[in-house]
C-alpha cells in the first residue's frame, strides 16, 4: 500500500480553484519533487497533505499509523520570543533527549543546539526544521521549497543531505522546489504541476514531456545537461 | 491603622493576581504581535461598563461579555481583507466611544467613569478580589494547559498544523483568556491601562531571558513587584494607582534596556 493516496484533490481560495483533479501517490522510499511556474499550486498541495487547507473534494488518504515530518519554505522568529534550538525541538511535545541530539546530528547542526533561534542564520534555521521533522522518525518528509534563500552550494549541500537521509532511513520525500537543474539530478520522480498534474514521472521522461517544456521552455535542459545525458537538446528557443 | 492594613491589603492582593497573569500572557501578546488587539479587547470593555449599569447586572459581568464579543469578532475577522490594523483601530475607538456616550446617558450620581478607564483599586471590596483571583487562575490554566500548543501556533500555522495542533483554536483560547483578564483588572489599571500592563513586563523580561518559560516569569515577577510599588506610591503621595503602577512597569523596561546598553 502507498504511503499516501490523493484522489481527484480540489482546493479553492475565496472561490478561486487553485487545484483540481490532482491524483497522487507516494511509495516508501522515493524522492518525489513538484515543480510548476509561480502560483501553480504547489505549495498549496503540500499544505493541504499536512492539514492546513482544507481541500474542496477529493480525498487524501494515509497509510494507517503515517508519521509526517514537515519543514515550512520559512519559519520568521520574531525577535521578542527567546527560544533556543532545544527547546524548539521540544514542541509541541517532549522528546527523548537522546533522539533530539540524534536528530540535530542527522540535520548537522548539533552544535548549536543552545543558540537561539532568531539569530539562525537562513542555512541554520532550515536545518534546524529539517532536524525537527526528523525527530518524530517520519516516513514522509515533506520540504516546501527548503533552499529559498540558500546559495548554490548550500543548495548542493542541503539535497545531499536530503539524500543521504533518505538512504539511512528509508522515508519518502515530497518536496517542492524551484532549482530545477539539482531537481532533476536529485529525485526519482518529479511531478510537474499547474493546478492540475500536467505530467507525472522519471526526471528525463518529465522534462522532455510537451507539457513540462510548455510550462519552463527547453532552455531548462541546459541546466539538466550537467546531470545527464542529453538527447532532446534544442537551439530554436531564441526567449527563455 | 486597621483602615490601612484592610485597604491595602485588598488592593495589593488585587493587584497581585492581575499583574501575575497578565506577565505570562502577555508574553503571548508580545510574541503575536497582538498589542493592538488587547487594546481594542480592552477599550472596548467600557462599552461592557455601560451595559452592565443601564441592565443594572454586575460591572464584571458586563465587561467580561462585551470584552469577550469583542475579542471574538477581532478573531473571527482576523486575517480578512481590511488590514489588520485598521480593522483593530476601528474596533478600539468605536467602541470605547459608544460605550463613553452610554455612559453619558447614564445618572452621573452613579458613575465615576474614570474609575473604569483608569482604575481604582482602593475600591476593591472582597468580591472582586474573588473575581480577580478567580478569573487569573483560570487565565493562568488555561496558559498552562495548553502551553506547549500556543507555543508551537505562535511560531507558526503551518508548522501548528503539520503537529497536529490547529492554530485557530489556541487563537480563540487566548483571545478568551484576554477578555478574562480585561474584565478582571478593569477595576485595577483601568480600560486603557490592561495593554500596558500586558506589554510592558513581556517586553522587560524579553531582554533578560533566553527561554519562554523564563520570560513569561520573569515578566510575572516584574509586574507584581510593579503593583506593589504603585499602590505604595500612590498611598504615599496619593498619586492615581493604576497610571502609578504603569509607571513602575516603564522604569524596570526602560532599567533593562539600559543593562542592554551599558553591556
């Protein structure tokens, strides 16, 4: 049984459908990154698989006992609230001392478990949310958009990591991102959405798909032919 | 000498109970960014005053529906499509000024409106003290009940909800321990007094501690001590309590702020 099954999903926003007929499934163990132009819904669909929006119709269904672990595109820390890393893992409820230090390692950032957390910089605090996600063992991982503000290395180094946890625990990966050369490098699948699924599967099938090059051109490939072999390649798009 | 004992007994046992609880919720009020909202919670509680003596029902009655009403309507239109802010400077004059006319209408033999717009705690008689430790030690639950929760929905939504924890609700629990508190100190520090006494220890104690449990203490202690010194102050150079209390709470932020500087 998957993970995680989403049927014919529709949300609306004041009356704006923002998605519709999006189905979905996740395995255990795959990388699955959605990718789609500004306002596609994306992050949408991320927030409405952890609760946050209701969905219009459709259903999502979890393999019975699911354990989520969610890490937001941002968490802003207002000033005037004094939290240290620790304590933060800590919410909403204790945990095991042991498993907070062992998930801040996970993460890389155990040393600075005492630090506060709105002097973190973007890289630490986005590493402090993944260790948080981790701390509850999760079988999926759900990443919205985890390098925003990140510079290319600490890109690099940030899906890396998201690799190397996937290979000692064996969790899922749903994640949105815009760095569409590391995307296509780093996922087993890639789901390319624009209010609904435009197409759905292996990094090389999506990115050569009509609807994909529709949506992001085919200069994109040039990115993606660091990674891979090129076989689609073309020079007739004069705009990107 | 008896006279004093009983006198300022009451009124520091009342400040006390309020100014214990609205440290640590007020820290909520801090870290949300929500001191406007408790201001319109509270001005809007002289409205409460008004109802409660034209219906002739008990003032803490009064101000308790009409804060909590208040509150509810700023929850429940929260994030609309006004901007917060002036959705709140809306809420927080109107109501203050309708309330001010009802008053007006009112025999003036029997009100001192000044006593609800800024307090008058050497008027506290045994049943408010019931009233204000009551209504403080369901705020102070509360608080504690759901602590780890409005924590978590103050740092953020989503995260909230991805832990199981819906934000709105622990919205609507402070919002409801907010118009319990107003409606308990109106008699302390007055209608447009509570917000200061909210913020104003939240915000000293944010300097001096590294955790929220810390600070929602600390901002405990400094408010209680703040009373104490007011009502000295007051008793002593017979200066307005509620302003007096409010302004030992302005020393010991403007003291930590200092400590900030001179390190």
């Amino acid at each position: 049984m998957s993970l995680l099954t989403i049927e014919g999903l529709d949300v609306r926003y004041d009356g704006r459908r923002v998605l519709h007929d999006v189905d979905l499934s996740i395995d255990s163990g795959e990388i699955i990154t959605v990718v789609g132009p500004n306002g596609s819904g994306k992050s949408t669909l991320l927030r409405t698989v952890i609760g946050a929006v209701r969905p219009s119709g459709g259903r999502i269904i979890h393999r019975p006992g699911l354990r989520i672990g969610y890490v937001p595109q941002k968490l802003p820390v207002d000033r005037s609230l004094p939290m240290t890393v620790r304590r933060f893992m800590a919410l909403p409820d204790a945990a095991p001392k042991a498993a907070v230090e062992a998930a801040l390692a996970r993460a890389d950032v155990a040393e600075i478990a005492s630090s506060q957390l709105a002097t973190l910089s973007g890289g630490q605090m986005q590493r402090v949310l993944l260790a948080r996600a981790l701390l509850n063992d999760p079988h999926l991982l759900i990443l919205d958009e985890p390098t925003q503000g990140l510079d290319q290395p600490g890109t690099a180094s940030f899906y890396q990591r998201i690799a190397a946890i996937r290979a000692e625990t064996g969790c899922a990966v749903l994640m949105v991102s815009h760095d569409l050369h590391v995307v296509m490098a780093a996922s087993d699948r890639v789901i390319c959405l624009n209010g609904h699924v435009c197409c759905d599967g292996r990094p090389e099938y999506v990115a050569s798909a009509p609807a994909y090059r529709a949506l992001f051109g085919s200069g994109t490939q040039g990115a993606l032919a660091l990674y891979r072999h090129e076989h689609t390649h073309r020079h007739d798009e004069a705009a990107e | 000498m008896i006279l004093f004992d009983s006198l300022v007994m009451r009124a520091a046992a009342a400040g006390l109970g309020v100014a214990l609880v609205a440290g640590p919720l007020g820290c909520f009020v801090v870290w949300r960014r929500m001191a406007y909202f408790s201001d319109a919670t509270a001005h809007a509680s002289i409205l409460g005053v008004a109802l409660a003596l034209v219906l002739d029902v008990p003032v803490f009655g009064g101000v308790l529906v009409v804060a909590f009403a208040a509150a509810l309507a700023l929850w429940a239109f929260g994030a609309r499509s006004l901007g917060q802010d002036t959705g709140l400077g809306v809420m927080a004059h109107s109501t203050l000024a309708f309330g001010l006319v009802a008053v007006s209408f009112l025999p003036s033999v029997r009100i001192d409106i000044s006593a609800y717009l800024f307090g008058d705690i050497l008027a506290v008689r045994e049943r408010d003290l019931a009233l204000i430790w009551g209504g403080g030690a369901i705020v102070l639950a509360l608080l504690a009940w759901r602590w780890s929760r409005l924590l978590i929905a103050t740092l953020g939504a989503d995260m909230a909800h991805a832990a199981g924890v819906n934000p709105r609700r622990e919205e609507l629990l402070l919002t409801v321990a907010l118009a319990i508190l107003v409606a308990a100190a109106i008699k302390v520090v007055g209608a447009l007094l509570v917000g200061a006494l909210l913020v104003i220890p939240a915000a000293t104690a944010r300097g001096l501690t590294r955790t929220p449990e810390a600070m929602a203490a600390t901002a405990a202690l400094i408010g209680g001590a703040s009373a104490l010194g007011g009502i000295w102050m007051s008793w002593e150079f017979d200066t307005p309590t509620g302003p007096s209390i409010v302004c030992w709470t302005a020393l010991a932020f403007v003291l930590s702020q200092l400590r900030g500087v001179i390190r």
